[in-house]
C-alpha cells in the first residue's frame, strides 16, 4: 500500500515539473493564471497579470494594451491607480499598492480595515 503512495507521489512530481517546465516554452504567449504577489507571474517582462480577485488574475501581454488596461481599471470596482479613485468608484478609502515593481495599480479598502491589514501581511507571509 505504501508503495501505492509512493509511486502516485512520484508521478505527480513528474507532472508538475513537466507542467512547470513547458510554461516557460509557452511564456510568449501571454496567457494562463497568475499570483499577483509573485515576482515574475507571467515568467515574462512582455506580460502583466491582471488581477481578477485580490490575489490571482490572468496573465495580458503589455504591448499594444495600454488603452485596454486603463479601460479594464476604470470598469473594475476594486482595482485603483490612487485613493481618489477609490472614493470616486465607492469601493473605499486608501489604495493600496501590489508589492511588486511592475503593477502601476492597487487595491480598493476601507482604510483601517482587518482586510487591509491581512492584504499588506500576504506578501511577508508568502515569503515564509
């Protein structure tokens, strides 16, 4: 029985490092699910991860999608570019920016929130 387990172990393993080994061949392709609080969750500078929840989005390529990506921003009720924004949509009071170098955007709160707090604790406790 133990070896059962073993051997299913083994085979996922094999899998994952195929999975993971074949999306950096496909990284041109601008596509797939992505972590926001990744440092590259695109594998790829000529991609962006948009965010679709707080933490997981879907990877956009950057060239030619600036007017897109601004349209996509404004329609989101979460997404913001600065704490105005986030009055003006009605969605909070502060926003706070993504750690990551490459995200111009952050996320609507209620400054002084428990969510707040548990958004800007993720990325220390990732890094865990």
């Amino acid at each position: 029985m133990g070896f059962v387990s073993v051997a299913s172990l083994a085979l996922f393993l094999l899998a994952t490092s195929i999975m993971f080994s074949m999306k950096n061949i496909e990284v041109a392709a601008c596509s797939g699910a992505c972590s926001v609080f990744d440092t590259r969750p695109c594998g790829s500078s000529e991609c962006q991860c948009f965010p679709h929840g707080m933490i997981t989005g879907t990877c956009i390529s950057r060239s030619g999608l600036s007017s897109s990506m601004a349209k996509m921003i404004d329609e989101h009720p979460n997404l913001c570019e600065s704490d105005e924004e986030c009055i003006k949509k009605g969605t909070g009071n502060f926003c706070a920016p993504y750690p990551n170098y490459y995200m111009d955007y952050g996320w609507c709160f209620n400054s002084g929130s428990d969510e707040l707090k548990g958004f800007l604790a993720m990325p220390r406790a990732i890094s865990k």
